[in-house]
C-alpha cells in the first residue's frame, strides 16, 4: 500500500484520470512487488513497472492480463525479510503462499535464496506454502 500526500502531487496533470507524484510513502513494512509488464505497439515493445504490496494483484497479472506481458517481478523486501538492516531488490522466481492464510509468502529468489513473510506468525515450514501465486517464466533465446 502506498500513501500519498496532497504536497507530493506534480504540478501539471496531463491526464484527468491519472495523478502524478513527485514521491510516494510506502504504507506499510512489507514485501512490495515490481512488476515489469511490456505491451506491443507499432514501434515494439512497451514496457511499464507496477508495484503494489497485494498479492492479487500479482496473481491477476500473473494470469492474462489486458495490461500486457508479465516479463518478469521483482521483491522490494524490508530489511526484517530479507536480514538485513535495509530494503532490498531482487528478481523473483515464484511465490507461494498458504492456503489458510494468503499473507502467509514464501518467495524464492532467482539467486536461489528463499524469503518468508508472514503477519505476527510463526514462519511455516516450507511446505505449508501449497499455494503458487506466480511462477517466472524461463526465458528463451
């Protein structure tokens, strides 16, 4: 979740149906994902970034999606997540959650690390987390 603050907003608005911000405040301390989307126009490919702290919206875009491609995601952990005292990004390679708990994650990294978050729980060994919410797709060349 992001908060936005009326300071925050750009001065020239180009679309009625989109704000602009010169900063946005993270709303709460957990995992944040990235999503790289690209979309095919006359010129090739377009590529945008999302990112949002809810994990439906990664499972929709994760599906088809009217937004385009999902290229690839990327976890904006908290230093609690990720051990270490800072935010950090990485490539992901799944995520998975619990099927009792949705806020129950387990995010494996493309580097071959494997995260947990969970809401004032215990962490859950790895295979209560039956439920994949998104999987990379290799790439090909």
């Amino acid at each position: 979740m992001f908060q936005t603050h009326r300071s925050a907003i750009f001065p020239v608005q180009y679309d009625p149906n989109v704000s602009l911000w010169n900063w946005v405040e993270l709303g709460v301390d957990a995992p944040f994902f990235m999503l790289e989307i690209a979309s095919q126009t006359e010129d090739g490919d377009f590529v945008t970034h999302r990112m949002t702290s809810n994990i439906n919206v990664l499972r929709d875009h994760a599906g088809t999606s009217d937004a385009g491609v999902l290229k690839r995601v990327f976890l904006l952990s908290p230093g609690d997540v990720n051990g270490s005292d800072a935010f950090q990004l990485d490539a992901l390679d799944s995520v998975c959650s619990s099927p009792n708990n949705s806020i129950n994650m387990l995010f494996k990294l493309t580097d071959g690390r494997t995260l947990h978050f969970s809401l004032g729980e215990d962490q859950l060994d790895e295979s209560h987390y039956t439920v994949q919410v998104f999987k990379r797709v290799p790439e090909t060349t």
